[in-house]
C-alpha cells in the first residue's frame, strides 16, 4: 500500500468530506447532494460520530484528504454499522479502501462488535463489488429514503469475530458469489475434488456460483457459508430436490475450506450445522459422496458417517488418474 496515511477524523475536514461525498454521489445518474437538507451532520461529522459512541477517520495523500469512513455501535445485538466510506476515484486500487474498511472493522470488533453491518444505494455497483470481496452478503430489507436522490439502499452484513456458520438466503447467496467463486478457485488449484479441474476460470467459477444461488432461490438447495474473523472461509450445500419417495432425504454437496484456513475447525462447524439444518426441515437421512482418501473423509467418520460403498474409477484428478469414490450416509 502506498502514499496515504490515516488518521481521526476532525470537524475542520467538513469542506473536504463534502467534496468527497459529492464528487462520489456525481458519478450516478440522478444522484445529488443537499448537504444543509439532508445530511447536516458533515458540517461537523466528527463531532456527529463521537456523539453515537462511535469514531471517524480521514485519509491524506500528498497533503489532501482523499478518503473517509466511520463506525459507529447500533442499539441491539452487539452490532456495529460502518458509515461514509468514501475514496477519491484518484486514490480507487491503491489499497486504500481496504485500509480505511480493515481499520474501521478492526476499531469494531475491539469494541465488542460480533457483528458489523452497512447501508449501500442499490445504484453504487462498484461499491457492492468492494463489500462483498470484504466477506459481506445481502442482508434483510431494500431500504427506501425520502430523499431528492429517491435513494434504495442495500444492507450488508458479516459477522465480526470468531468462526460463525450462517445459512444463506437468496439475495445473500447471489451477493456471496464473488467471494465463493475465489474460493473454489483456490481449492481447485489446491487440489480439492470439487468437479472441476485447475486451472479453473473465475468466469466458470462465478457461474456455478450463480447457477447455487439461482437454486437456493427455488428452495431446491440450502447453502452454508462460514466466517472466521470476518472473512469468508468455507461452505457447503444441502440439495433439497429429491424425489417425492425420498423427501426424507437430502444430499450434502460442496464442502470448501478455503486453503488459508485449513486446521482451524471449519470444516467440522459446517458440517455440525448442515446436520442442523437438515434436522430443522425434517429430513432425516442425509447422503454424500466424497473421492476416497480426502480429508473430508476422516472429518465425516469421525462425526458418525457410515460408508455405504465404494465406486473405482468414478473421477479423474488434475494428473488424468482415475480415483475411487467413497459413497456415505448418515440417519439423523
């Protein structure tokens, strides 16, 4: 990261995070910036911020303020809410976002924060492509503000600290697409057996990613992803769509540690709570077949998973040889 450096925000900055504010909302069609009728608080937005209990930073570059944002604890379930992200487009790749988000999360989850939300309009695209990079999904209601922008907003959520297991629904699935698709591309080339071969293309990873989410929207597949300490670090998926002589059952498909979290427990909490889930729904008999000799095998015998049988020559891996496949069930 080069050439900026952080520091608290201050009441004097209001000229600079109202340029800041403006040049951002300027970049999208019917967006506007009535500072004095609707956001009075960047007059002295330091002030505003300490006020809630919470903190405000501003970045410089060569003697300029180019960047901004704040954290500031919500009411209830130990929530924290990061406010006025804003980067100069200058200043947009340099590692400067990442900063000024990694700081404002970190100062959070000091604080006692579990979990760390964020509103974004519907229309800052690039943005929803920034958070959810950061481990951020769609999280709850479209918010709608009576403003002269006619703003829509998204609300973001991840969970703050610690390894959390959280079942995904349809508008989260399809935001987590691009922090999954980066998964799946590291445990392909890590040598996981997943169905695909490395290398594998992000496009293709994205787009078994979005055909997941499109199935979850159906309420044909139930997808789990896992955080550790804010970042997206593995999943696993439950396929509902089974036959009407077999709604008893489900299948567990995709189970994914991303390779920099391999040993942490991951696979083993995703495992504990796909079983909840399915449980939840009513099934009573889940079924996986995994390539014999994964890790993934040891993981499912030691948590009671019976083996049913084995098939020779199911797969082939990234060297052409053909693998066995271990078939396993397990009664709830």
């Amino acid at each position: 990261m080069g050439g900026f450096t952080i520091r608290p925000g201050q009441d004097e900055d209001a000229a600079d995070f109202i340029r800041l504010v403006g040049d951002a909302w300027a970049e999208y069609p019917n967006c506007f910036l009535d500072v004095d009728g609707e956001v009075p608080e960047l007059r002295a937005l330091a002030t505003h911020f300490a006020g809630t209990g919470g903190a405000l930073w501003a970045a410089e570059a060569e003697g300029r303020v180019v960047g901004m944002v704040a954290a500031r604890p919500l009411g209830s379930d130990r929530a924290w809410e990061i406010c006025k992200m804003y980067v100069e487009k200058s200043q947009r790749g340099t590692g400067l976002a990442h900063a000024l988000l990694g700081g404002a999360e970190a100062h959070a989850r000091a604080r006692g924060a579990q979990r760390i939300v964020l509103w974004t309009d519907t229309r800052f695209e690039a943005a929803h492509r920034f958070y959810e990079k950061r481990g951020y999904v769609r999280s709850g209601s479209i918010r709608i503000l009576d403003d002269i922008s006619k703003s829509l907003e998204f609300r973001y959520a991840k969970p703050a600290i610690g390894l959390v297991v959280e079942a995904l629904d349809a508008a989260a699935a399809a935001s987590a697409e691009r922090s999954l698709a980066e998964m799946l591309v590291a445990c392909v080339a890590d040598g996981a057996a997943t169905g695909h071969l490395p290398p594998l293309p992000p496009e293709a990873a994205r787009a078994f990613w979005r055909r997941v989410s499109g199935e979850a929207a159906l309420g044909n597949r139930l997808l789990l992803v896992a955080w550790q300490e804010g970042q997206v670090a593995g999943t696993v998926q439950l396929n509902l769509a089974m036959p009407q002589d077999q709604a008893h059952r489900a299948v567990v498909e995709q189970l994914l540690v991303h390779p920099q979290f391999r040993r942490q427990g991951i696979g083993r909490a995703l495992m504990q709570r796909v079983e909840q889930a399915a449980r939840g729904i009513g099934r009573s008999l889940l079924t996986l077949d995994i390539r014999a000799g994964a890790a993934a095998e040891a993981l499912c015998r030691g948590q009671g998973w019976v083996e049913a049988g084995r098939i020779p020559g199911f797969s082939r891996d990234a060297g052409g040889t053909l693998t066995e496949q271990l078939l396993l069930y397990r009664p709830l």
